[in-house]
C-alpha cells in the first residue's frame, strides 16, 4: 500500500484550528503519534538496509545510512511533523537523521517509494537532506555540521526584515527550527550567529538539541548541557531541559524514586551509554551494587522485570511523545527557546548506546528480528500501514488533518523585480571599480523604484571601507526599532548617517564572514520561503572570502541568490602588505558551483555586469544553455563581483549592446588581432593599464597585437567546457564565446595572460585552439610596498608582459623591453 495522498478536502483551513485539545483527544493522538514512531524507525531502518543490501551487490561498498544517528530523534520529529508544525514552520533537520525525515515525508505522500528505495543512490533520496537534489520539500539543506542550524537563526531575522517592510503580512510567521546534534555545538559558527541574533533582537527560533552524548568518535564530556544552558540564557534564549520520559516521573513519584533519580543525575555519560547497551540485567546489577538494599529503590526495581527495568531507563525525554509534545506546546511567545533532549543513540536498535555505533549496520539476522518485533510481512516493508495495531482509516485520518502538511505547496514563489539594462552612473576620468560599485549603488538609492525597494545590503563591519556608505546614507540600517545616529543628535559632523529604522535596508554585522555568508543564503531564500523576493548585496574583503568559503559553498547548495562584492582585492591593495592581498580568490570564483563569477577593470563594464547580475538573480528556468555562449544563464544564480581600490583611466565609449553582451559573455577585445597575430595579451582587472602599456610597447616590434579584456574568466571557462561538452555529444557546430573570439588568430600567435590572482585563472586559454601560453599572476603571500613595487617584484608589470611575449611569440627583440 502507498502512503495516502492529502486530498483538498482534508487540507482545509480547519486543520490548522489552534484550539487546544482536551485530555481524552490529546490521548487518543498519543496513541496513533506512537503507532507513527514505530513506522517512521521501521521505515528508515528498512531503508537504510535495503540501500545498503543494492550497493554490497551492487559494487561491494557499504554506503552506511546513520541507522543509531536517526533512530535517537525518532520521537522528537514524530512529535514535530505530526503534531506541532504548521505550514509557515520551517525546519533545519540534522544531516544523520535524513532517514527519519524521508520516512515521515513519505508517509505524508510527499516522498516517493522510488526515492527512497534507491537511498543514497543515483537520484534517490540524499544521504543529507537537499533542497536542490530531494524532492520531498526540505526547507534547508543540510550536511556540513553547524550550517543549517545557524540558517535557521538567520531566516528568522529574514522574516523580521520582510514583515517589517509589510510585505508577507498576508501569512503567518513562521517558526525557524532547528533540531540538532550536541555535537554540531562544537562549530565555531554556532557561536558566531547566538551573538549575532542577541544583536538583532532573534524572534521565532527553536533549536532542539539532540543530547544523545555521543559523537562520531567518542562520548561527550560530563556537565555539558549545563554549559549549554548557561550559554544560550546569557544570550536570551529560554531553555527548556527534556531529561526525564513518563516512565521515569512516575517511577521517581514511587517510593524510593528520589534515589533512583539521584543515581541517574551523577551516572556518567559514558557509563549510562554502556548500560542501555547492556540491557536490564546489567542494569540491575550497577544499580544494586552502588545504590545498595535501601528497601523501597529495591522494592522499586524488584517490581520490573529485565525488560521493563530496561525500558525505564532508556526512557529519556526525547524519547517520550508526551513529555515532548507538552513542551513543544508550552510555548505560547516568540522568544528563541533551546531545547535539551536527553537522547539515546541508537534507541530501540541493536546498537543502542555503544560508543562505536554511528556508522553501525544491523545485520540481516538483526534485521529479521527487528521486522518480527515490527510485525512487518515480507513483502509488504514499504506499505505505509503495515505492521500498526491502529485501523489504515484512523491513521489515514489522523494523516489527512496534521497541521503540518495542511498548507499546499511550501515552496512559496514570488515575482520577478524588473531591472534596466543600463544603470546610471556618473563615471569620472580616473576611477576605481570598487569607487564605481558604490556611486552604481547610490543611484539606484536616489530613486523610488521596486528595484531600490527590494535590495538590500550586508557587511561584516566593513559597510564604509566597502562604499556601501552612500546607500546606508539613503536607505538607512535595519532594525525591528528605530534608533537614532547619536552624532547626528550631538551636531558632530559626520560623512555618514547611521540611523536604524523598520524600513532600513542594510544589516550591519559583526565580523564574521560566516554569519555574512549565511545572512545572504537566508535573505537570497525569501522568495521561496517568504514569498518576497528580496535582491541581497554583500560586502567584504576579498582575502577574507576563505573565511567564510564554507558557508559560500553551503548557500550555492541550497541555491541561494545574492551577489557578493569583494573589495579590495589582490596585492593592488599594496600598503596593507600580504594580510589583507588575495590570491587564490579567482580560482574560488570559477571552481564555485552556482556562483558567477567576474573581476571588470572598467566602470561601464561593473554597470552592465551589475544590471545582469540583479536579473541573473532571479532566474529559475529549466532550459538547456543557450546556443550562443553555451551558459546556463537561464537557470540563474548568484554572483561574485571581484573589485579593487586602485584609480584606473576610464575609456570614454558608448556601450552598445553587442559590447554589453560580451562583457557579460566574459570578454572582448580592447584592441582586436588583425590577420597576422603574433602575440594577444589577455588580461583580467586591476592590471588593466599595464597590459595596455605592454601592448602599445610591443606593437612596434610584434605584428597585429591583440588585447583582450577578460571580464569572467569564470564564465569565459564555462562556456568554453559546455560547447566542448556539446561538440562530443555530437553538436558539431557548438562554439563558445571564446572560441568565436580566437577563432582568427593564427597558429603561431602566442597568449600572454595577466592579472591580479592567481595564474591559473587564465592558463587555460592556450588550450582552446592549441596556442603557445605565458600565464602571468601572483603565487605567493604579498608584502607591503607600492603598487609598482609590488607588480615589479611579482612579475606582472608591463615589463614582464613584454618579456613573456618575448618567449612565446615569433620575431626578433622587442626594444622596449627592461624599460618599460
């Protein structure tokens, strides 16, 4: 039997009554919520098997599954998607207990049997929760520890920003729930975003934490959650302690309970994981050795059997559907709420409560007994009501009103912001791109359009060295209540007004790249979480880009929209010496899926990539990638503007749309090769003007010298790779951009690249049509000096362009070469 499939009548309005229920209902649901957590851990256990038996036949490798990982949150996520969640709700699920949550999508009809037959295989359900590769509606994927929880924080803040704008008012909040291991609280950027959200006033977050005490290697230190609740009070939070299941409150109500309650209290963690491991028997053994005969806690523990006593001991809060439900339903305020569910790995499995457990496999033997224990027919593993005591119609029921999925589709959808092909901008003769990038800015701020209203801006305490000054001047900073600048009250002059208000539109952070990241992955969701859409723009140092390169990557993943723009960039940023100099951070733009990347010299180039950049954001298409560039520019996606500080002689031009295109393709050529080419020298940025001094140096002495301005080799690489692609496909015709623009070059003409990065970037392009390659860039950590000193002594001064042209490309010397 399949799982059934919500019909609209069942999806009314009238499941998501907030009427409490009385004592007789609330009973009755207990009833089918238990009879749910049995088929949810038979379901994931089944599944992880059954991937497990298809990949040892198939390729001999066991692919593992987290079996003891999911089993522990068994109880917390039945309590949650069956009973406490609502539509708005959005959850972060921790990445072990994918199993538990596929199970329970597929028993709302929103997994399918294929799916999760072919767990953590081609296409199936993913071994971590995806919202790009599952198809059961995962609100935010997860995987690399620590990330989806502190998504949560930031998503709630994001729904602060858009209901505050009035926009989204027509829904519910929603809350923003985590449901964590007690070993994700090792990362650092847990820590990093509770600052963060005490800052900003955090409103509707709960992060629930799964204190099993156990990690991948080991068993954690004693008195931990007492840490935890100190830390999460100190940050505003309320913590609620789940530690104690039904069984174990009435038994501490018995006589000689408070005895029993004491041993648990100071029983070591590792100690209480080896006994559930145990069993009863060796239960009651260390309890009667160390509590000793005290005549109730004995008479206590001689009324239950092995089995019972056992049962008793494992019965924890986080695995009682009562004690979690009352709670969950506790909560009557928006105030972030942590919660501690004392948790065993591995509960209800073979495995339970050994140190080696996470990557444990039940065997089929194990297998066999569990499916008997589970009264499962052979045959019969993937029916939705097989096994359960209760009536399929009162589960069915039961299924058709959870408040959960009684909301239709949850991936909400909102319009596209028209955005101008051409952005005004004043460009004065010298000029620098990240100059260019605030005065474009500024602009948009002077007027009234959806476009200004709908950007908004981030920082990690570098807003003004960034130029993101004359925007905040405009638009103001965001906060839920509006705080005046007090040197604007005091009459002290100042460049800068730093009011916050509700309608602010910049969020100003404190410095941690990641939070910045994480922001921007939760402000470039809101058009599918908020059904607002909203156009991020961040801001920070290029260098500091590594920082945070886990969350860049973790918000590409879940296909996330934002631009970034690093500024300044490279060893141009001369006197700061090689702290604050970028590399490897060109590489990190090509190799970054989802992230466009580009690195303009000019101001005209920044305005057209800019104009692309805000629509390329907001597209979601499906289509194949276009013929003409061989981008999937259709599917959209974010972007990273690569900018400097260094004052460059801007090339007075018009912009036509041909030169916009391919700008936005990746390059063009500044001086276009004639027939006889010897030597192009192609260049990316900052170092603009000393390959136009190499150039004008060398044609004396080199024949039709081209110059090619490179604006992405990001985008110049990929559409060069997809045409490739096509081509041994069979689409014989299939030509890149690049390939269109070296198409005349000659065979003996040779390619010098140039720019402030590394020389990777660009060695590529010899291998587009079999050219002769001189890459020049920076390898190594920069110092301080001058920007001439520093081009000099790293080799990419227009001396060193020429003397590379020397090597690679035909004729005799080059006169100007040693005194440019």
């Amino acid at each position: 039997m399949m799982p059934p499939s919500l019909s609209q009548e069942q999806l009314t309005e009238d499941s998501l009554m907030e009427d409490p229920l009385t004592e007789d209902e609330l009973m009755d649901d207990l009833r089918i919520l238990g009879e749910l957590e049995r088929k949810v851990l038979w379901l994931a256990s089944w599944t992880i098997h059954h991937a497990n038996h298809l990949r040892e036949n198939s390729d001999g490798l066991k692919v593992g599954g987290h079996q003891a990982s999911s089993a522990s949150v068994a109880s917390i996520m039945t309590a949650l998607y069956f009973h406490t969640l609502r539509p708005a709700d959005r959850v972060a699920v921790k990445p072990h207990a994918a199993p538990i949550y596929h199970a329970i999508q597929y028993l709302l009809g929103r997994q399918t049997r294929d799916k999760l037959e072919n767990f953590r295989g081609y296409k199936g359900a993913q071994s971590y929760p995806s919202r790009t590769k599952d198809s059961d509606d995962v609100d935010f994927s997860t995987g690399s520890v620590g990330l989806g929880v502190a998504q949560t924080l930031f998503a709630s803040l994001v729904q602060d920003y858009v209901r505050a704008h009035n926009w989204g008012l027509d829904r519910p909040e929603g809350r923003m729930i985590a449901l964590l291991g007690d070993a994700e609280l090792d990362e650092g950027n847990i820590f990093e975003a509770l600052l963060e959200g005490w800052k900003q006033g955090l409103r509707n977050c709960w992060w629930i934490v799964d204190y099993n005490r156990q990690s991948l290697d080991a068993v954690v230190r004693e008195g931990l959650w007492e840490r935890y609740e100190n830390l999460f009070r100190n940050f505003g939070w309320d913590v609620v302690v789940l530690k104690y299941g039904s069984l174990q409150q009435a038994a501490f109500a018995e006589p000689g309970g408070e005895v029993l309650r004491r041993w648990i209290d100071s029983c070591p963690n590792q100690l209480y994981s080896a006994l559930v491991f145990q069993g009863g028997a060796s239960w009651r053994k260390r309890l009667t050795d160390e509590i000793g005969d005290q005549g109730a806690v004995t008479k206590l523990l001689d009324s239950r059997s092995d089995d019972e006593l056992a049962q008793l001991m494992s019965n924890l809060g986080g695995h009682d559907l009562r004690a979690i439900i009352d709670a969950f339903d506790a909560i009557d305020h928006n105030r972030p709420v942590c919660f501690i569910a004392y948790t065993i790995k591995g509960i209800g499995l073979p495995f339970a409560g050994h140190k080696d457990n996470h990557s444990g496999l039940m065997t089929p033997a194990q297998m066999e007994t569990f499916r008997a224990a589970m009264n499962i027919r052979q045959g019969h593993e993937w029916d939705a009501f097989e096994g359960l005591r209760e009536p399929a119609e009162s589960i069915a029921a039961f299924l058709g009103r959870v408040p959960f999925a009684a909301g239709g589709e949850r991936r909400l959808q909102a319009p596209r912001i028209e955005v101008p092909d051409e952005l005004p901008v004043t460009i004065q003769a010298k000029m620098s791109t990240q100059l260019g990038f605030g005065a474009l800015l500024n602009e948009i701020a002077r007027g009234t359009t959806e476009l200004a209203a709908r950007i908004v801006t981030a920082s990690p305490d570098v807003t003004v060295s960034t130029n993101l000054g004359p925007w905040v001047n405009r638009r103001r900073l965001f906060a839920r209540e509006a705080m005046a600048d007090t040197f604007k009250g005091e009459r002290i002059p100042s460049t800068f007004t730093w009011e916050f208000s509700p309608s602010g539109q910049h969020i100003e952070l404190g410095i941690a790249e990641m939070n910045l990241f994480i922001l921007l992955s939760a402000l470039g969701l809101s058009h599918t979480i908020n059904g607002e859409r909203l156009l991020p723009i961040g801001t920070l140092y290029d260098p500091f880009i590594a920082r945070g390169l886990d969350a860049l990557n973790y918000a590409c993943y879940q296909d996330a929209r934002f631009i970034v723009v690093a500024t300044p960039s490279g060893i141009t940023l001369a006197p700061e010496g090689g702290a604050h100099q970028s590399i490897a951070e060109p590489l990190i733009g090509m190799a970054q899926d989802g992230l466009a990347s580009f690195e303009p010299a000019f101001v005209d180039e920044l305005a057209a990539i800019l104009a692309f950049s805000l629509d390329y954001m907001q597209r979601d298409g499906e289509g194949e990638a276009s013929e003409r560039n061989w981008l999937r520019d259709e599917t959209g996606g974010s972007v990273y503007l690569r900018l400097s500080t260094r004052p460059i002689e801007q090339i007075r031009r018009a912009m036509t749309p041909a030169l916009r295109q391919a700008i936005v393709d990746g390059a063009y050529w500044l001086r276009e090769p004639g027939p006889n080419c010897q030597v192009v020298v192609a260049y990316t940025g900052a170092v603009a003007p000393e390959a136009i001094h190499a150039v004008g140096l060398m044609a004396e002495d080199r024949r039709d010298v081209g110059l090619l301005a490179v604006t992405s080799a990001d985008r110049l690489n990929a559409g060069w790779t997809a045409a490739c692609r096509a081509r041994e496909r069979g689409l014989v015709h299939a030509r890149s951009h690049v390939e269109r623009l070296f198409a005349g070059l000659p065979p003996h003409c040779g390619i010098v690249s140039v720019l402030d990065g590394h020389p990777a970037t660009l060695a590529w392009l010899g291998a587009v049509y079999g050219h002769k390659a001189r890459p020049l860039g920076v390898e190594h950590f920069g110092q301080t000096g001058s920007i001439a000193d520093l081009y000099r002594h790293y080799g990419i001064d227009a001396n060193a362009i020429i003397a590379a042209a020397q090597a690679i490309a035909p004729g005799g010397p080059i006169r100007y070469l040693g005194v440019a």
